[in-house]
C-alpha cells in the first residue's frame, strides 16, 4: 500500500469529485503500481488532519506530463515534470488513525 499525502485542497477536491490522484514519477523508489493507496491529508484539513480517512483500490494508471493533468494551469518550473495519473475503484472512507509526529511532544491528561 502506497500512502500519500494530500497537502492542497485542490487535490482533495480532483481525488473526490474525479477519482484520480498524481504521483511524481522520480518519487517512486518502490515496486509499482501499487494495489492499493491510503491518503494522509495535512493541516489544512481541519478535524480531518493529520490522518488517514480515505483509501482507495487502484484501478488503472498511467504517466502523464503536468500540462496534460493541468491544461489551463500557467507554464511554471514543474509544467514538464512527470507523474503517475492513479484512478481509483471508488475512495471510501476507512477507519479513520491518526498519525503523530514523532518529532513533536504531546500532552496526555
């Protein structure tokens, strides 16, 4: 299972509204594709953040360049970069877990 991080809303937004999600092709070090994929959205998200809520079942793939994911977004310095265009069966939301920062310290009452 790959687990992805969702930082931008507007990422959020094209995973739930169009089911699919990108993944940089240089950032894959691993086996690919992956069966399944587990998304971990930041503090942007509220009382959603800094968990796991939504997973998906991989159903098909391929690599794209940036313009073809983005074509009204202005040329910029990632405009040619590649990625994995992941679609997914459908993006249930799961058990949700929490995931702490092993770097930070937490207050237990």
């Amino acid at each position: 299972m790959l687990v992805a991080i969702i930082n931008k809303k507007r990422d959020y937004k094209i995973l739930r509204e169009q089911g699919w999600y990108r993944v940089p092709v240089k950032s894959v070090k691993w086996s690919w594709p992956p069966k399944w994929v587990a998304f971990y959205q930041t503090s942007i998200f509220g009382d959603e953040a800094y968990a796991v809520n939504y997973y998906g079942h991989v159903r098909d793939y391929r690599q794209a360049k940036r313009t073809e994911l983005f074509p009204k977004e202005k040329p910029n310095p990632k405009s040619g970069k590649e990625y994995y265009q992941i679609w997914f069966d459908s993006l249930p939301r799961g058990m949700a877990f929490t995931l702490y920062d092993a770097r930070a310290t937490y207050d237990i009452d």
